[in-house]
C-alpha cells in the first residue's frame, strides 16, 4: 500500500498492536506479502487473490484484470482495446447481447453504478460486484468472468451496433483539454508511444475495422498469462480457489504468444517550452517537467522506508507551496510541486501553478524559488514533526479500520500489486515499520534526500496552457517561458522562518453547561439531549467504523433572511469566513497546531438552512467540539487574506462562460427561473464585487452568533458516556441570543408552459439535450420514493433503446427530486448528450418511452430491478455512518420520526408498476417543461 493511498486518517493504536511480531527489522528483508490474502498462480499462468472479507455483508467484489491496454494495439486496432471491453457486454458464450445487463440488473447489480469496466494505456479491468445471499448468484458471477475471459464472440451485427455507443462515448471526451492535451502528450512523453496510443482510439478505425481486426488483439492478449482474477468479499477462500480453477484452469495460452514489452520514455535532451491556448480554456496554468526516470516500486522494507521519506519531504513542500496562496495578492491560485508517476514504469519531479492576475512570472518565481529553498536549506524540525505525526495517525487509523473496510479497497490494492508490482505488506506490517522507522528518520537524512531529488537547473518542459488571449491581452512565447524560469532560477535565496504557534486552540472546556433532558428512541438507538442552553443533540453511537465520528447540525434560515442586495454577501459568507480562519490563526496555522490529529468543521449557509459538518477520529471529537465553539465565538477578521479569497475566485471565473457546459448550465437555470438575481447561476469574476469583507463577515455572525433552535447530530464510533460530558461543556455553553429560525419564502418559482431554447457554444460536434418537468406537489415520503422509481425505470429504457438499440448516446438519463420547502415542489431532468444531427431523433425517442411509460407504466420486471437494486443498496447503507447522519438530518428538517429508516424496504416494496404509471402522468405533463438543447457554433451547425 503507497502512503500516498492511505485516506487521512488518525487515532490512537490500539492496544493489539503491542502483540504484532516484535522481530527485530532488517531493511535488506524482502517487504512480505500479507498474511490475509491468498495468491496464487495455476498452471496455465493466470495469478489469483483471494481475500475473505466481511464488509459489506452478502457481497463479493470479483475483477478479471487483464494486462492488456491501447500500447499494445497494431496500427489497425487503434481504441480496439478500449472496444473489446465494450464487446464484454455484447455476446459471449453464455450470455447473448444485452442478456448479461438484465440478467445482473435482476439480482440487483446496476450498470454503470455497479457493473463497470475501464481500459487504459496498459490494462483493461473489469469490475463485477456480486451479491451472494444466493449460491447461484456467485457461481453465475465466475461464469461472467470466464466468458470475458475467453468467450467473447464478436458478432459483426454487434460489432456495427456498438461503433455508435463508442463513438459517442468519444465525442463526449473532445473539447479544450482533449485538444490541448493532443499537442502536449508527445512532447510530455518524449516522443513515446504513449503519446500515440490514446485509449480511445482513431474514429477513422473505430468507424471502419474488420472484425478479425479486433478479434486478433482479443486473441493475442486475452490469454492466461496475463490475467489475474480477484475474489474480495464474503466469501469462503476455499470456495473461491475452486471457483477460480473450475473456470480459469482449462484457458490455454498461445502457441506462440506474442512477447508482452512495455514501452519506453526516452530521456531529454533539450529544455523546450511550449505554449498552448484555446478559447474554450476554463483557466491559465504552467507546468515545469524535469528530467524522467525509472520508478522503483519498493521490494524491501529499505525501499519501503526510502517510500516514506519521499511521502515525509513531500507532505512539507506541499504545505510550504499551500502557504503561498494564503497571501493577500499570491503568486497562484494553487500549486505545488512534487514526484510523481507519469506513467507504468517512470515518474518525475515536476511543478504546477494555476496561475493568477499576476500571470507567468510570479509563479514560476514561487514554484522554482521554494524548491530551490528546500533542495539548498531544507525543512526545519518543526515542519518534520508536524508531518510526522500525521503520516503514524494515518497509518494508526487504517490500522484500527483493518476489519472495517469495503472489499472494493482491496481490490484496487491488489489490483495495483498486479499491475505495477506495488508491494501489499499489509497495514499490520505497515505500522510496525512505520512505529519503528519514522523516529529513526532525522532531519539531515530528510534534508540530504530533498537536495539530491529536486532538481537543479536541468533539462526540462516548460508548458503554457490556457485561453486564447482576449484583445489587447497576450499569453507569453515559447522563449518567454524559459526566460521566466531563467530568471527564476537566479533569484536569491534564504532559509525560511517558522512562525511559533499555539499548541492548542483551547485552554480547556468552558464551564457552565449541561444536559436538562436525555432520551432514548431504542428502535433505532438513537439517543436525544436537550442541552441547558435549549441545543438538542441526537446521538447515534455505531461500529460501523473504529474510529470515524461524523457531526453536523442544521436550523431553518440561511440566505432567505436576506435581501436580494444581499444575495452574494450571504452566498459567500460562509466561505470568506473559512478562509480566514479562527482565533488568531489562519487556516494553515490551524492544520499545523491540530497536527497529528483527525478533524475537520465547515460551516455552510445555504438557501433555507444553516449549519455545520464535521468529521473526526473517536479520541479528536473534543477538538471539532472546539472548532464549532470558535465558529460561534472567534470568527477571525483578516483583510488579507479576503482579498486573497476574492482576487482567486476572481481569476477561478474569469473565463467559465468560456467553456460550453458552464454556458449550457446557466442557460438551463435562467430558462426556469429567467433573471430573478437568487439564481445560482455560473459565478462571473464581477460576482465577487459585491462581497464585502465587512458585510459578509456581519451577516456569518447574524446567523451564527447563536445556537437557538439548532439541532446537532452525531454518528459513529464514540461511548455515550465519554461524548455526553464534552457536548455540554462545548455546545451547552453556546450562545442562545434570540435570532428567527425559520425560512422565508422569496417566491422564487420555475415558469409553467413549455419553453425551448437553443444556444450554440463549442467548436466540436457535440450536443446536448436538457428536458426538465417542474411543479408543485403535496409531498410524501411514498410521492418521493415513488417519483424515483418512476426516474429509475426510464433511465433503464434510456439505455436499452436510446444507447443499446438506436446508439445514439452513450450516457445520460433521468434525475428525479422531491422537497416540501420552501414549497411542495418536484424536478425530474433528462440530460442526454448526443451528436447535433441526431437530437430530433433521441427527443422523439425519449417521448416516446415517457408515453409508454404514461400508457403502459413500467413492467413488472424492470420495477423489480430498481427494487433489488434499492433494497441491497439499503442494506450497505444501514451500516454506514454517513447514511445515518443523512436520514437523521431528513428527519430534522422534515419533522418525521427518524424510526422511518427501518420501514424503507417495505416502503420500496409497496411500490406497484400501477403507482409509477400514475407518478407518469401526474409528472411527467407535456405542456409544462423545459427544454434546452446546446448545438456548436453555428458555423459548425448543418441547417436543421
């Protein structure tokens, strides 16, 4: 597992670590492979892994990866490898075409969601996850993966068929960054094949090859020796390994199989600059690329330590270049500097900036000038413990999460163990070197390590990116780039001074709160205090995870209470104060003083509600405590760094409307709610104007000076009786000032009739098509539910006509919504991206399944596989942390008994084909929607 994997995790070791293997540790040892999971290997070549795991229940994660990808397709195969995986659904031994996605959609496996596939420049992967309260549900799953393994069949008819889908599914991808991406790739690669071998492919082979073209990359690189079939889940390894030899034993290798070679990047042997711009470019960015190397993969706990000191020394260069964008006018917007994996096999040290009003120069001054300082001083003591004690909180928590992560994790890892020989100690083997090789890394080793691996003044690509410059403006040229970072290489250079900070944020618990009233709902187990100072907690203590604690609270109000003068004021207000920080510490002076531990708090003020969310380990819940006590009480005032806040949004928006989705987006928004100053529309950089440091900062501190009528709720690993002591020292003593807490209606509506609108935006053959039906409802909980299944059942129809049979689209579908606040209200939206000569076709096709669906309504076959789907997701759920809190947060807000999560399968149960013909015609009204479709430019346009 690379550290640069781990989730930020912490908390305390648990006292089972004592008991791990206390064997003095050689570095020159080979790093072992964990214990838990089985690998193996059959006669014919194909490599297995085989893990038992409990999480989630009833559940098996299967995966064919395959080490075969675009670098190895012939000059005829170009995006072939990428259209084998498409044909993995197409028709194989046992499953006709189509047949596998209804058949898996029937045990309650969405595609898409679920069953998925993706290839890349050296593998294709194919993810099958299995629910196995049914024996023949994992046996049927092998037989899937045996059928992609060597049963696909390639009939043409299917062949012709899936070409739409692909193509498609190519010209979602084209815009800016395909285009620029197109010239930077073979100068980024060196030339290399890469750069040629795009997964995707040429349209001029996807829209003509022969189907013996495709067969011959199937035949040649489908074969044993280059797969590995992995089993993560609940689920006997004995079992499994029969499974696995049952269907995977009888495959042969070729007779003459043709040599797996990885390509090569050649090194440098120039400095060059490039510039690229495009005018539908969303923002301006450098790149500085040095010389490539080979990556080594660690073998022996020398390498894994040498893993560590990469990830040490990385971890503060990343905080030094965060640092810089905490000024009043900063160099970048954000950038950094680091290694990293370029591609299978090769890495590089490299430096990036989204740059600012300021343009080239000031960025590349920072980026190479803090390089330069930690290559020639290094980092100081302070800034080595601080990430110390992150990374052993982090390796401390995954450590203590051992029994309670998802199959999917494993997977991945695995998968990554196969594909590029990423080592898999396992996370007990992991914290015993991290307990016992970090203390033994000193500064000077960290420091001696950084001035050999950042570079200095070597060959390398400078690289512009951005928009077409507007007139009277420019983009700097190719010799303008090197002489910036000429220039920025003979800057002067010194060490860096470290600010002293606090140790704490707290002296310690303010005094004088406590509980009035306690509660227990033991259907659900949640437990409700009322809190001296009127707060009411609800407490629901789990072992879903070891050591997660997730917080948030809500009370209605938020931007309703204000004006429309005031709109963009409370829009941003909770942001501006964010980016100020609390106390006398700014946000990164915040990060260093909580080093070591887990733990975050934001405060948000949407349009009706208020409130807060935060997450943390089980021994740092009294530091979040302390975060929303300071929210309330020491909201901190910096002009600088709003300015800072300000001028970055400012340069984050001064190109949006130049990229077509964002232009499409407000254009959907201004249609149904037209210029009424509340919609959230795509922000402009002159949006920013109207935030002022001291009217935002006023209007937080309205909503947020008191806790009145505010509901708190926590979920996760915490003892009720550890938890109960600090919420009433913390959130007991919040200020209760009267303020309202209710919303107010500002009337915003949708309009009624139909409406259609057209825009041309986009150079590239590309269009999409927005249909939206809005109204009021009395709304119910059965209305909502049934509504979505009404959502769900048309976006089955979406794929099995729109895409499977007529090829037309390859994404997209229905998205449904339900609320009762400020009114009744409910959305069902269709998005469907397809090419402009086909969007009379894919909206006549799709009125015509939502009439079907108001005629017929759904059968009960497709209403089934929405249920199982739902019914199993739910199951998962009901063991997660962050879908209690949600439904606890639904049960506040919507004043119903947080008891109803127990009722949700026979809910779902309830559900008839006859209700969701009903939901058809009660929402899907024919003379009350919107309809906008994005074509690309005129010129580019064929007369309708």
């Amino acid at each position: 597992m690379k550290l640069s994997k781990l989730r930020l995790l912490s908390g305390a070791v648990l006292l089972a670590c004592a008991c791990m293997a206390q064997a003095e540790i050689r570095l020159s040892d080979p790093l072992p492979l964990a214990p838990e999971v089985t690998v193996g290997k059959l006669p014919n070549g194909l490599t297995y892994y085989i893990k038992k795991n409990a999480r989630p229940a009833q559940k098996v994660e299967l995966r064919l990866v395959v080490k075969a990808g675009s670098i190895l397709e012939d000059d005829d195969q170009q995006g072939l490898a990428h259209f084998t995986e498409h044909m993995a659904f197409n028709g194989s031994t046992h499953f006709k075409r189509n047949e596998l996605i209804s058949y898996l959609q029937s045990i309650g496996v969405k595609f898409g969601a679920d069953l998925n596939a993706y290839t890349s420049f050296d593998e294709t992967v194919y993810v099958l996850p299995i629910p196995t309260n049914k024996k023949e549900n994992l046996e049927k799953g092998f037989l899937v993966l045996e059928d992609w393994a060597h049963g696909l069949k390639f009939n043409p008819a299917d062949i012709n068929s899936e070409r739409g889908i692909v193509l498609e599914e190519a010209r979602l991808g084209k815009g800016a960054s395909d285009r620029m991406n197109k010239v930077l790739y073979p100068k980024l690669l060196n030339g290399s094949r890469y750069a040629e071998r795009m997964p995707i492919g040429k349209e001029s082979v996807l829209k003509t090859f022969k189907p013996e073209a495709i067969k011959r990359f199937y035949k040649d690189w489908y074969r044993p020796d280059l797969m590995a079939v992995m089993v993560v889940g609940d689920v006997e390894p004995k079992q499994a390994e029969k499974l696995i030899r049952q269907h995977f034993g009888k495959l042969k290798n070729p007779a003459k199989p043709r040599p797996r070679l990885y390509a090569e990047v050649p090194q440098r042997s120039q400095t060059e600059a490039l510039v690229i711009t495009d005018k539908e470019a969303p923002d301006d960015s450098v790149f500085i690329r040095y010389p490539i190397r080979a990556a080594q993969e660690p073998v022996t706990i020398a390498d894994y330590r040498r893993q560590m000191i990469e990830n040490l020394y990385g971890q503060m260069l990343s905080a030094r270049m965060q640092e810089l964008t905490q000024q009043a006018n900063p160099p970048f917007i954000q950038g950094g500097s680091s290694m990293g994996k370029l591609v299978r096999g090769y890495e590089s040290f490299s430096a990036y900036a989204l740059l600012g009003k300021g343009g080239v120069q000031p960025a590349v001054d920072a980026l190479v000038l803090e390089d330069e300082r930690a290559r020639r001083f290094g980092f100081s003591q302070d800034e080595l413990d601080r990430a110390r004690k992150d990374m052993l909180r982090n390796y401390e928590r995954a450590y203590s999460e051992r029994d309670k992560s998802d199959s999917a994790g494993f997977v991945a890892e695995y998968s990554r163990n196969f594909l590029e020989q990423e080592a898999v100690p396992g996370i007990a083997n992991e914290l015993l070197y991290a307990q016992e090789l970090l203390p033994q890394v000193t500064l000077q080793e960290i420091n001696e390590t950084v001035a050999k691996v950042i570079p200095d003044q070597q060959k390398k690509l400078v690289v512009f990116m951005g928009a077409e410059p507007k007139p009277g403006a420019s983009v700097p040229t190719q010799q303008q780039l090197l002489d910036a970072v000429a220039k920025a290489e003979q800057q002067k250079v010194e060490p860096r001074t470290e600010k002293v900070l606090a140790s704490k944020l707290m002296d310690g618990p303010p005094a004088g709160g406590g509980i009035v009233s306690e509660k227990l709902n033991s259907a659900i187990g949640v437990t409700e205090l009322t809190l001296g100072n009127g707060v009411r907690v609800l407490l629901k203590p789990t072992d879903f995870k070891n050591d997660q604690v997730l917080m948030g609270s809500t009370r209605f109000g938020g931007q309703s209470l204000f004006g429309d003068a005031d709109i963009y004021n409370a829009r941003y207000a909770s942001a501006v104060v964010g980016s100020m920080g609390l106390k006398d510490l700014a946000p990164l002076d915040l990060q260093k003083v909580l080093a070591g531990k887990t733990v975050n708090v934001g405060a948000s003020l949407g349009e009706l509600s208020e409130g807060f969310g935060g997450s943390a380990s089980s021994a740092d819940v009294e530091a979040m405590l302390q975060l929303v006590y300071l929210y309330f009480n020491d909201v901190r005032k910096d002009a600088g760094l709003y300015q800072s806040f300000i001028g970055k949004q400012q340069d984050l928006a001064k190109n949006s409307m130049a990229q077509p989705e964002a232009v499409f987006y407000d254009a959907i928004q201004h249609a149904m709610f037209g210029d009424n100053p509340r919609v959230d529309g795509v922000p402009r950089a002159a949006d920013f104007d109207k935030v002022g440091l001291d009217r935002s900062l006023d209007i937080f501190r309205q909503r947020f000076s008191s806790a009145r009528g505010m509901t708190f709720i926590f979920a996760g690993s915490f003892e009720l009786d550890k938890i109960k002591p600090l919420i009433a020292s913390y959130l007991g003593t919040l200020p209760v000032g009267d303020v309202p807490h209710a919303y107010r209606d500002v009337g915003m509506r949708p309009v009624t009739g139909v409406v259609k609108k057209e825009i041309y935006m986009g150079s590239e053959p590309k269009s999409t098509i927005s249909i939206t039906f809005n109204g009021d409802v009395a709304y119910s909980d059965e209305q909502k539910l049934t509504l979505q299944a009404l959502g769900e059942v048309l976006n089955l129809k979406v794929i099995e006509v729109l895409r499977e049979k007529m090829s037309m689209i390859y994404g997209g579908g229905f998205e449904t919504s339900m609320g009762q606040h400020p009114y009744g209200h409910y959305s069902v939206a269709l998005n469907l991206p397809t090419g402009p000569e086909n969007v009379d076709k894919v909206i006549a096709a799709a009125f015509a399944e939502i009439n079907k669906m108001k005629t017929d309504g759904p059968s009960a076959a497709d209403l089934e596989k929405v249920k199982l789907n739902w019914i199993t997701r739910q199951q998962k759920s009901l063991r997660e942390n962050r879908y209690w809190m949600s439904q606890l947060m639904g049960s506040v807000t919507q004043g119903r008994d947080p008891a109803h999560i127990l009722r949700y399968e026979q809910r779902v149960r309830a559900i008839t084909p006859q209700a969701v013909k009903l939901a058809a015609q009660r929402y899907l009204d024919m003379h009350n929607y919107v309809q906008v479709v994005m074509y690309p430019e005129r010129k580019n346009v064929a007369a309708k």
